[in-house]
C-alpha cells in the first residue's frame, strides 16, 4: 500500500478521495478504484472480501457461488472477478442493503463481463436450494448463521468457505476443549472437526489479523474417495 499507516480495518466509508491510494495496475487496485467510486463500503470490507476470495479461489475453481447473508455482495462479485469459469452468482440476504446496488454498478462498469450473472436474492439463507456444484461462501454469518451456512452446504455436498464472527458464547454449551481454548476459537475448532465428521476435506487458515480480529477461514470441501 502507498501509506504504511493507512489501517485496512477501518469503517471509513471508501470514496472517490481514496483513489489516489490504488493507483496500481494490479487487480486488487482496480477492484478497489471502483469500490472508491462506489462510495458506500467501509474500507475494511474492500480487504476482507478481497482476501476471503482469494484464498477461497486457490482452491475452488468454477462452480455457481452463493454468497450466504452476502450484505452488499462485493464477496460473490469478486469470486467471479477471480474465476470467470463460474457462470453465475447468488447473493443471499434477509434484508440486501442498499449498497449493494452501488457496488455492483461500480464493479460492472469496470467488468461488463459481469452484467447479469450476479442476482441478489432477498430471502432467509434456510430456503435457498443449493447443490454440490455450488461454491458457498460466507463472510460473517453472525454467530449461529455460521452454523446454519455450513450446514446447509453440507447437507448439499456443496464446497463451502465461511469467515465466523460474533460468537454466540452461551456459557451453557458444551465447551469439552475450554481448558484450552478460549470460547471463539474452540467454537470454530468444533466446526471444522464437524465438517470432517460429515466427510468434508477441511482447510484453516487466516485472513490478516491487521483487517479483522475475526479472521478464521474455515473451508472444506466434500472429500474424494475412490
Ligand atoms: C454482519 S452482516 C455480513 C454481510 C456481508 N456478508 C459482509 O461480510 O459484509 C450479516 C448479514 O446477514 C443477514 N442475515 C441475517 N440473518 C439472515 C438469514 N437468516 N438469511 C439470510 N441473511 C441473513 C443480515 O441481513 C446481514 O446483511
């Protein structure tokens, strides 16, 4: 980045002052100039998604993606900003805030490629169909919705890759590993070993703590067996 002090976690809406900051002919940067010229995203979102895709791209390409309480979808845009064998994408939300339409008319004025492949969906996550050609994602599925997002692609063999938040700490929950482990991140250790119970390859890994202190990727997908 051209500032060492210039904080990724910060809620500062990015605007079109920002642009001077991307000035780059690197994908990121070119994703970030039209978030500027968005002009509704909180800065750390811009480097949350963009390091949640990413990662999540290394290691699944193709497929539909769903972006489960996708909020302002920036995250499914950028999965296919990534992979263009992906025909489609399907962002997700009870309430789809009115960002998101900003946001995808900035990142289609950049990706014509894009137009019409990502539909947003006001709906609860729970009555989406999905299949196992589907990528699922989701970026901070508050508490419980973490559980919901995992379980729902599981339970259509889907490949799957969530970002846990706002750990519902309910101190009357089975905490076998709490010796150990503080609350949070015994609660996403049990997630990826449910996820292996149920047959799925898992992968952990971490986004940079600098952008969110929730920064546990778990990704998982079904495992091949001959
Ligand atoms: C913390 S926001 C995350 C939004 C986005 N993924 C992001 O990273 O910025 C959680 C989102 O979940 C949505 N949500 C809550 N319950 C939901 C449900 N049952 N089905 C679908 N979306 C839901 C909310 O409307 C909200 O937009």
């Amino acid at each position: 980045m051209a500032n060492v002090a210039y904080s990724r976690a910060s809620h500062v809406r990015l605007s079109p002052r920002d642009l001077p900051r991307f000035p780059d002919t690197t994908l990121f940067h070119a994703v970030a100039r039209a978030v500027c010229q968005a002009g509704v995203l909180p800065r750390k979102e811009l480097f949350e998604a963009w390091e949640i895709a990413r990662r999540t791209r290394r290691l699944f390409r193709g497929g539909r993606v769903v972006d489960l309480a996708g909020g302002h979808g920036l995250l499914a845009h950028l999965m296919l900003i990534l992979d263009d064998q992906s025909p489609a994408a399907l962002v997700v939300d009870t309430v789809p805030p009115p960002s998101g339409a900003r946001v995808q008319a900035a990142l289609l004025e950049a990706w014509p490629r894009l137009a019409g492949r990502v539909q947003v969906l006001a709906a609860d996550l729970r009555t989406v169909p999905l299949g196992p050609d589907d990528v699922v994602v989701a970026s901070h599925a508050c508490g419980g919705l973490t559980d919901l997002v995992l379980d729902r692609a599981v339970d259509a063999r889907a490949r799957v890759a969530v970002l846990p938040c706002c750990h519902d700490l309910d101190h009357e929950r089975p905490q076998p590993l709490g010796g150990w482990l503080d609350g949070a991140l015994e609660m996403d250790v049990l997630r990826a070993v449910r996820l292996r119970a149920r047959g799925y390859r898992v992968w952990t890994q971490q986004i940079p703590a600098d952008i969110t202190p929730m920064n546990r990727l778990l990704i998982g997908a079904p495992a091949v067996t001959d």
